[in-house]
C-alpha cells in the first residue's frame, strides 16, 4: 500500500476530475482507508510478482488478494 498507493490514489482523482491534493507527511496506510487496495492489490500481482518470482502461482496470488480485499471490506 505504502509504495503504490499515493501514484494509484493521484490516478483516479485524475481519472474521476478530483483535484489531487499531494501526498501528505508519512505513509499512504497511515493517512488513506482501504479504498484503494484492490488497485494497489492488483499493482503489487503484475509488477511485483513478475519481477520477484517466487514459488506460489499467479492465480493463486490474485486469490489470495481478492480474498484479502473482501476481509478488508
């Protein structure tokens, strides 16, 4: 959340016509709710994964986020 999480949050605000106020002193989880977590979620699967391969699957790890998205819901 901390490392995508202001870039995710300035693209919809860009996207939905809000102005963006900046990022704030501190960490993205420590000044933002949940909100934006299935975006960074999906951020951290196509960048992260891939350039950090490990031995869980893909699909598995994309459940294992959307899961994790609906326990924060």
């Amino acid at each position: 959340m901390n490392k995508y999480g202001w870039r995710k949050k300035e693209e919809r605000d860009r996207k939905n016509g809000v102005s963006f106020e900046g990022r704030q002193p501190g960490e993205f989880s420590s000044n933002n709710n949940a909100e934006l977590t299935p975006d960074v979620s999906n951020e951290f699967v196509t960048i992260f994964m891939d350039e950090n391969p490990c031995s869980i699957e893909r699909c598995d790890i994309i459940d294992m986020t959307r899961n994790f998205c609906h326990w924060l819901y």
